[in-house]
C-alpha cells in the first residue's frame, strides 16, 4: 500500500531489475547472504519452515548466512544459537554476535549503551505526537536503542507516513533514527547495519569492502536502503515495492514473491547457479 504524506528522495533511484536478470557467475560466487528478518525472512510476523530449511541449505552448501537486524539484543543471542546462520548483527548495526559450537563459545561485540532515560522521553514525546504507536513488544531485550511500534502488535497499523512523523521527533532530538517494515528504531551513536557489518568482517572472515564480490543482501524497508547502496548484489523482497518511491537507494533486483518466499526464492537461485558451475567445472 502506498504512504500518503511522504515526498520522494531528492535523489531519483534506478528501478530493479527482476532476480532473474541477475548474472549466474555472481550468484555462484557468493559465500556470504546478508539478509534482514522482518517480512524479508519471515511471513506474516512467523519464520516458515521453507525460509529456515533455504538458510540450512545455503549453509550446507557453504554459503554463510547473516541476518542483519533492528531487533533486540536478546533475541540474537537466540538466533545465533539456534538458527543455521553463521552471526547476527542486530539492533540496526550497534551489536554483533557469532556462535562457536565446537567450542562452546559465543563471540560478542558491543558498540555501548545509548542515553537510555533521554531516549525513552524522546520516545515518550513521539508517541504523543502519532497517536496508536507504542513501544515495541521486544523492548526489554534492548541494550542499545529504542523501538517504537507503528506496524507489528499496535490495535491498527500505521502507514509508513506515521513512522516518518515519529522519526523526525527523534531526530529533532539529536536521535539517529531508522525506519523498518514494523518499527521506528531511534539511538545515540555513530553504528549503522554497515558499520556493525564492518566490525563482524573484520573480526571474523576479511574486510567487508574487499567482500563486495562475494556477498549480497536482501531486505524490505527504508532502513535497508544504505546498504542496498553500498552492496552490489542487493535484492529486495516483493514487498519492497510501496516504499522504493521513497528511498534513496533501491535494490539492484527484486524477487517476484514476497517476504520469506522470496527469501526462498533468492536462496534457490543461487543453489541453483552453484549447481551448474559445478556441472560446468566437471
């Protein structure tokens, strides 16, 4: 559905172009899958078993798999846990977190604590302000920012115009702000989803920036778009479509399901590229 109220970027975006013009070779280069998980992983609030079996195949076939994520600190120790994923950066870039199970052994990075008693006034402030809004459910499993809610467990959900209203308090507060399919996430910080996919690549594989090649990224919403900018390879879910008029930077392609079918979608893609590159290297 389309937002009422919003202006497009100044900056035109070029269209994307379907999954299926994507060149076969840089599919079946790819090692790493960067994805976000509302409505780009999940359906309708739930993780489907297609989409998780799709990460364990892509893992399987040693392809790692990092979801990239506004939610909280709490629910990625979980995902890193339990999930076929080889991290997760989450609260929009202020964390990472990698699990070892040979080693028993979770690896953690934090980039520090926002003024949390100024956030929650700013967030106080902004609900006020876009009446039917409401901190997010997943609040208390936060360490870093705070969320508030226009789209996941609100009576009525909010079109991405509210959202914007809500941003623009934060910011007007000296807040960084990032807009999701669901949630407004406000912070003090200078993180990103790309710085805190910077630090997780150092630390773990080599320099994302040298990466490039090997890695694509998959999301759905607004706050994905600094890294559809930055990374080639970008695809967004069919549920992107409503906000592309509105973002600075689109995906380069885009699936033809939606949310975690076209998470699917993608995963089969490039299983299926791999599959001939190894037909063709016999």
């Amino acid at each position: 559905m389309a937002s009422p109220g919003l202006s497009p970027p100044a900056r035109a975006a070029r269209a994307p172009e379907p999954l299926a013009a994507a060149p076969r070779e840089r599919l079946a280069a790819l090692r790493w899958v960067l994805t976000d998980i509302d409505d780009t992983l999940t359906s309708g609030g739930r993780l489907t078993a297609a989409a998780y079996a799709a990460m364990e195949r892509l893992a399987a076939a040693g392809v790692a798999v990092v979801p990239v994520t506004g939610r909280p600190a709490g629910w990625c120790d979980l995902i890193a846990r339990l999930w076929p994923v080889a991290a997760v950066v989450g609260e929009n870039g202020a964390l990472w977190y990698a699990y070892d199970p040979a080693a028993r052994r979770m690896r953690r990075w934090q980039a520090g604590a926002s003024d949390r008693a100024r956030l929650l006034a700013l967030a106080e402030r902004a609900m006020a302000a876009v009446p039917g809004t409401a901190l997010a459910a997943d609040q208390p499993f936060r360490v870093a920012d705070v969320a508030v809610d226009f789209r996941e467990d609100v009576a009525t959900p909010l079109p991405l115009a509210a959202a914007e209203r809500v941003a623009a308090v934060f910011r007007a507060g000296g807040a960084a702000a990032r807009i999701s399919s669901i949630h407004v996430n406000a912070w003090f910080g200078a993180w990103d989803k790309w710085s805190g996919l910077e630090r997780l690549f150092a630390a773990l594989w080599r320099p994302l920036p040298e990466a490039l090649g090997e890695v694509a990224y998959l999301g759905d919403s607004p706050n994905d778009a600094p890294l559809f900018a930055r990374i080639p390879l970008s695809v967004g879910v069919a549920n992107v479509a409503p906000f592309l008029s509105h973002m600075d930077a689109r995906p380069a392609y885009v699936t033809r399901a939606a949310a975690g079918a076209g998470f699917v979608e993608f995963a089969e893609a490039v299983l299926a590229a791999r599959s001939h590159r190894e037909e063709t290297e016999e």
